[in-house]
C-alpha cells in the first residue's frame, strides 16, 4: 500500500504541479495572485468536454486548442486589465478584487451557458486510444490515464523550463521576474513580455483543466474557488513566485494526499495545509525560496 | 380623576385587545413561503432542482387561486420569497434570519439536503417557526424537545440502509467495504449499515470516512481491493459518486457488488457523466421518478406530475423536482387541515394527516420528532439492456421485479 500511495502521488503531484504552474508564473511576474486562476483550470474543463461532445475531439486533441486560445486569451487580458492595475497606488490589494470579479463573471457566464450540472468525459476514453486501460508499474497497477496526465505535465514543465532558460523570451520573463523596473531600464517591452508570461500562465491553467477529468473527477461552475485555494498552498509550498519550486509543491501535495488517504483517509484535508504552515513558520519564502527573484 | 384614568386605560386596552384579536384573524394576502436555493456551488445542481419543484407546485396552486387555508376558510395565493445561499452555510444563516424577522414568512422551507438545513434547524426552533425540512435527513436535527420541524421527503437518513442491510445478509454477503463522506447525512448512514450488519456477524474489512469533497478515489479503491471484499458501498453527494464510479472503472478493479447513493436519485446526471459501463450491476436507493406511485390521495401522481411538470419547465422531471412538489403538497394539506393560523397548530394538523397521506413520494408519515419515518427505500440494481441500462428492484421481497445479479459478471 506504501509503494501505491508514493508512486500515485507522485503521478497525482505531478497533475497538482501543473495546476499551480499558472498562478505561480502570473505572480512572478507581475506579482499579483489571479483569484480567477481556478476558473481558467474549469473553462480548460469546459471546452474539453464541449469539443468532445460536439466533435468527438480526443483531449489529446484539445491540448493545443486549448493552448492558443487561452495564451491570446490571456495576453489580450493582460492589456485590459493590468497595465492599469499596475499604475495604481495599490495594485497587489486592486489585483485581489479585480480577479474575484472575474472569477465571478466566468462562473456566472459557464452557468448561464451549461447550466449548474457536473459534466465528463468518459474516463476511459485513453484506454479506447491505447487499446490497454492499465499499466504496471513496480508492481502496482494505475489506470492508464494518470500514465497519459503524468507525460502530459512532464512534456509542459519541460516546454517551460525551455522558455525559461533557453529562449530570449524566457531571459526577458525573468529579468522581469528578478526587477521589473531594471528590466524596463534595460530596454525589455515590459507589457509585451508580461502579456505573453500572463498567457502562458492562463494556457498552463487551461491544460490542467484539459486534464482535470482524469484526476479530479467531474468539472462543475463553481469548482474554481477550491482549486485556487489548492494552487496557492502549492505554490506557497515551493515558493512563490518561483514557476519551477510549483512542481515540488505540487509533488508535495499528492504524495501527502495519497499518503494520508491511504492511512488516515478522514484526515485528508488537513495535511496539505498542516504542511503549508509548517513551511511558512520554518521556511517562508518557501522550499526553493532563494529562487523567488532569480528563477 | 382616578376614575376617569381607570376608564381610559380599561378602554384603551380594550381597543387595543379588541383589535389584536380582529387583527389575528383577518387573513393575509397571501401566504408568504420563504425558502432559500443555491445557485452556484456543490450544491447548486440538487438545490436548483428542489427549488424547481417548490416553484411548480406554487405556480400550480396559484393557478387555481391559491391554496385553501382553513383557519380563514378561504383560498388565498400564495407568494415565494427565496435567496440565493450559493451553497455557503454562513450565508444561509443570515438569509434564514431574514426571512424570519425581516421578511416575516407564514412557512419556512430548508434549503436542499443536511448541510444547508443544519443551519435552519436551530433559527427555526428559537424564532419557533416551523421548518418545513425537504430533504435535510441528517438524524441530529430531530430531538423530542423540538417541535418546529418536519421532514417531507426521505427518511432520515440513519433509516436509508434499513433494506440495504437486510439485502446483504439475506444474500449471505460476509465481507464488506464501506468508506463515506465525513458529513452528516453519510456518516449516519454508514454508522447504521456498520451496526445492523456487524450485528448479524458480517465481516467489515474496510470501513472510513472520507473528506465530503474527495474527487479522487483511486488509491482508496485500490486499498479497499486489498482487503479483498466482496461488496462496496460507497456513501456519498453527486460530486464523490461520480469521482468514486469513474475511478472505479478506470481503475480496472472489479467487486462483485458495488452501492452508490445517488444513481438513484439523479440517473441522468450520473449516466451523463460516468456512463452506462460504470454503472451496469451497480446497485443504489431508488426513488421517484424510477418508483412509479400513481395511487394517490394528495397531489398529482406521478404520470401527471411529469406530464405537467414538463409543460411548466420543458424537463423531465427528476427527484429532487419531485421533493420540492412534494414540499409543497404538504404545506398545502397543512394549511387546509389547520385549525388556526400558527406554527404550533400547524405542526399539529401534520400529526393529523401523517399516515394517512399518500403523495407520489410515497407515504407520508413522521414520528413525534418530526422524523419521516413513512418513506422507504429499497434496493435496486441496473442491469444493461440494449444500450442502455434497466433498473430491477432486488429488494424488499414485496417490492423484488426481478433476483439480483450477483456476483456482478
């Protein structure tokens, strides 16, 4: 059972690190917390499920649908709002407001459009693909669409590392990230760069939703409120403002959570956030917390 | 002088008494039903659906001049007052206390299921209105010293498994599973199975509660199937079954009997979203719509109900649609069998009709705490046909359609 809840979490952290990865990169680099970052993950959901239904799309399909919507998505939005948001005399405590509005007016819309019910794709339509609906792995046997979800997280972090550290895109995202007034002097398109890192952090919370069935069960309009709250103790774990310290955040998060299911199920909720306590009271910048302004 | 002020204030508190007691008995304009629903949340789908049902029977009722009261021997229509809750408890206590003080409603009527009543049931007792409980079945809420509430459909929720107990041991099932949702409404469930079948010396190999918003049972399913069970049952909201039987079917595992609670209640919303596979030998609680009672002596029976109810919504109806109707009819038998206007005799003229009183929700009938203890519910297995999936009733025997399926293939 140990080997079951350590391998399964990590399978699950590596979803949970995906889900984080969004909000993380948007506060990095604009220091602001999307309280709307978990309905980015549910309209992810949505549109998998409407592409599904309308034309059998796999969603394998509408992973990079999904990806170029919500990156122009995002880096439309970023104009709308936050160059305003950032020449205000508050903008973190304007930033807060602001997104909860948002993230009222999204559920309200996906409401008004699908109605309150829970919505799915079947979640064996992986093993349909692959013709195998599980595989072994030390002896323990996973569905396998967690198989899928891991490689799809693994192939994301990677792409990010890449933009981070190997595109002068990524150079720019983190001179920003380590001083955003330095990077301004030393000539970077500040807004076009942010715009872009906004859209990537709204794609990455799209793609956790594309995925979300198979890790989290049915999607539903108001599910967003919680996963917010699950991203910002991930990250907070790792380290906010660090993109990469989201994946040992959320690799934290899913073996406790399976660890604590397997052994003190009824306790499940509490670990996560015992963890994230005991993060902030011994090591509050977090666990990579010296990469918060140098990635 | 002293005369003449003794004759003032004999005059003035006979105006004023005089009046209080024609006051008392001119009759509102109309009845105020204040209920609260949840538009967003988990809650939202089941609430929504309830608070469907309310509307219905209000419209209906209206349509015909309203309900007769018999206190003020007349129909008087009757006018909805509900807030939107959105699924929080914390916001739900504030609106219950404005319907109550500020709104002033003649009947108070519960949000959708325990979580959202357990709020009520308290303001309901200390403003002493009577909560009209639609499916709050949660056994805490109903105590002897409290007389201002009454459950309309479902039974408690500690009765539910009453059947489910006696399917298991008379099909000589010996070694069970059960992990439920740490609320109220599950737990009580679960605690009354763990008794009634450890009484009849059934082997428990797995029994825990699981946080309400679990999403994802794989590793649970995967524990349970090492203990080796021949039976799972599964207490849950919509929300964890659909995780549970979509984890279960991914998983590859295979029990020979798998319960679920909601199947039965919400079957579309469940088939939608986990499938006709995942719950093909599954066994659940059905209600109505899938337990036709048409033999009825208060409302609409159920043929009628859907017909109508879908000229009034353009949707089949579904359980909750059909509790929310229900709610309604037995404000309504209350108000037309009442003697006086007040909470007290309301309650009282419900004692009068419990037993009596046959909707298409089954027989209405509560306890001295207020506890439906008329409903039952039985035991019921889908079995693929077609495409689709056909329900059998394995149990009670009076009620069997057909033999259970077991071990499930």
């Amino acid at each position: 059972m140990l080997s079951y809840a350590l391998i399964g979490g990590i399978m699950y952290g590596l979803y949970f690190g995906l889900v984080g990865m969004g909000l993380n990169l948007i506060f990095g680099v604009m220091r602001m917390i999307n309280l709307a970052h978990g309905d980015f993950i549910m309209l992810g959901a949505f549109l998998t499920y409407w592409l599904y239904y309308l034309f059998g799309f796999n969603p394998l399909i509408v992973i990079p649908i999904s990806i170029v919507v919500f990156l122009v998505f995002g880096f439309l939005m970023y104009y709308v709002f936050v160059p305003k948001l950032l020449h205000s005399k508050d903008p973190e405590m304007l930033s807060f407001i602001l997104f909860f509005g948002v993230s009222q007016v999204i559920e309200a819309i996906i409401i008004l459009f699908f109605g309150n019910n829970q919505i799915s794709v079947p979640s064996t339509i992986f093993a349909k693909l692959f013709n195998v609906s599980t595989f072994t792995l030390f002896g323990n046997t996973f569905p396998i669409s967690w198989l899928v979800v891991s490689v799809a997280c693994i192939v994301a972090f990677v792409l990010i590392y890449v933009y981070f550290f190997y595109t002068k895109l990524g150079y720019a995202t983190r001179a920003i990230m380590a001083n955003r007034h330095e990077a301004l002097v030393s000539g970077i398109d500040v807004n076009k760069v942010s715009a872009i890192a906004f859209g990537v952090g709204i794609a990455a919370a799209s793609l956790a939703g594309v995925m979300g069935f198979f890790m989290i069960g049915a999607a539903f309009p108001s599910m967003g409120t919680d996963l917010t709250t699950i991203s910002f103790t991930i990250i907070v774990l790792g380290a906010l403002g660090n993109p990469l310290g989201t994946v040992i955040g959320g690799l934290i998060y899913g073996v406790a959570i399976m660890l604590m299911q397997t052994y003190f199920s009824s306790w499940t909720n509490v670990l996560p956030y015992l963890l994230l306590i005991f993060v902030i009271l011994i090591k509050p910048e977090g666990l990579l917390g010296k990469a918060v302004r140098n990635v | 002088m002293r005369k003449f002020s003794a004759l003032i204030v004999f005059l003035f508190l006979f105006v004023v008494g005089f009046s209080g007691i024609a006051m008392s008995k001119e009759a509102p304009k109309y009845i105020k039903v204040g209920t609260l629903y949840a538009s967003s949340g988990p809650f939202a789908k089941p609430s929504t659906a309830e608070f469907k049902g309310l509307n219905f029977w209000v419209h209906y009722v209206n349509s015909k001049g309203g309900v007769y009261v018999k206190a003020f021997h007349k129909r008087i229509p009757v006018k909805l007052v509900a807030y939107d809750d959105q699924s929080s408890t914390a916001t739900a206590t504030t609106l219950y206390n404005q319907l109550i003080t500020q709104d002033h409603v003649n009947i108070l009527v519960a949000d959708f299921g325990s979580v959202l009543t357990s709020v009520a049931v308290p303001l309901a007792k200390v403003h002493k209105i009577l909560l009209f409980d639609v499916t709050g079945t949660g056994s805490k809420f109903f105590t002897p010293d409290n007389p201002y509430i009454v459950l309309c459909s479902l039974p408690t929720s500690g009765r539910w498994p009453y059947t489910l107990a006696d399917f298991i041991i008379s099909e000589k099932i010996n070694r069970i599973a059960i992990v439920y949702s740490s609320n109220d409404f599950d737990q009580s469930q679960a605690v009354t199975l763990h008794n009634k079948l450890k009484k009849a010396g059934v082997d428990i190999v797995y029994y825990h509660a699981v946080p309400s918003n679990t999403s994802n049972y794989s590793i649970i399913l995967h524990n349970i199937k090492a203990k080796n069970p021949n039976a799972v049952i599964e207490f849950g909201y919509p929300n964890n079954d659909i995780a549970f039987l979509q984890n279960l079917e991914s998983s590859g595992l295979k029990f020979n009997m798998v319960f679920t609670v909601f199947p039965g209640q919400l079957f579309k919303l469940l088939k939608a979203n986990v499938g006709v596979k995942a719950l093909s030998y599954g066994y659940t609680y059905p209600t109505p719509p899938l337990l036709r009672y048409n033999k009825v002596n208060l409302g609409m029976g159920i043929d009628k109900f859907e017909k109508e109810f879908e000229k009034y919504s353009g949707k089949t109806p579904n359980f909750l649609n059909i509790a929310g109707y229900n709610v309604g009819l037995i404000i309504q038998k209350t108000l037309e069998t009442s003697k006086k206007f007040n909470q007290l005799a309301f309650r009282k003229a419900i004692a009068g009709f419990s037993g009596k009183a046959f909707t298409l929700d089954g027989l209405f009938k509560v306890n001295k705490e207020g506890a439906q203890i008329g409903e039952m519910l039985p035991v019921a297995q889908f079995v693929p046909r077609g495409q689709g999936l056909k329900m059998n009733i394995v149990y009670p025997p009076s009620m069997k359609t057909a033999k259970a399926v077991y071990p499930a293939p």
